[in-house]
C-alpha cells in the first residue's frame, strides 16, 4: 500500500514531460531498487526483530505498478500537461 501512491506520483508528474515513456519505467525500477534496499537493510539488521521476505518485494513492486496504472488514468483525466 505504501508504493501506490509513489507510482500514481510517479506517472503524473512525468505525465507534464515529453520523455514520461521513458522516465516512468526508469522509476518504477528505481522504486523496485529502493525496495530491494528496505529488505537488504532488514536483512543486514535482523536484530531489529525485521524479516527480510522476498514476498514484500513482489509486494511492493506490484503496488508500485498498480499505482502507475491509476496514475495513468488520473493523467488521462486531469490532463497535467495542458497550460491553463
């Protein structure tokens, strides 16, 4: 839950860019690296009581995309990219 909006951001404001087709990939695997760091720290500092789960991986990643998609059709709807 906590990546969908980072994905919906994401997609949004890079909607207002001519480059968004490749600034929007080029961030969801930056988002899939930073989750990567989150389960490596947990995994370095397991005595924080913090498993490192490859499934909060996944997790992540695909609410990341998921926010991407609703980001999508917010940008579709709200037009950010059109000059008032």
């Amino acid at each position: 839950m906590v990546f969908v909006p980072a994905g919906a951001l994401l997609v949004l404001v890079a909607a207002r860019w001519r480059s968004a087709w490749v600034t929007v990939p080029l961030g969801l695997v930056a988002l899939a690296g930073y989750s990567m760091l989150i389960e490596l720290t947990q995994l370095a500092a397991a005595r924080i009581d913090r498993a490192c789960d490859l499934t909060d991986f996944v997790d992540n990643v695909t609410g990341a995309v998921i926010g991407a998609v609703i980001g999508l059709g917010l940008a579709l709807v709200l037009r950010p990219w059109r000059h008032r």
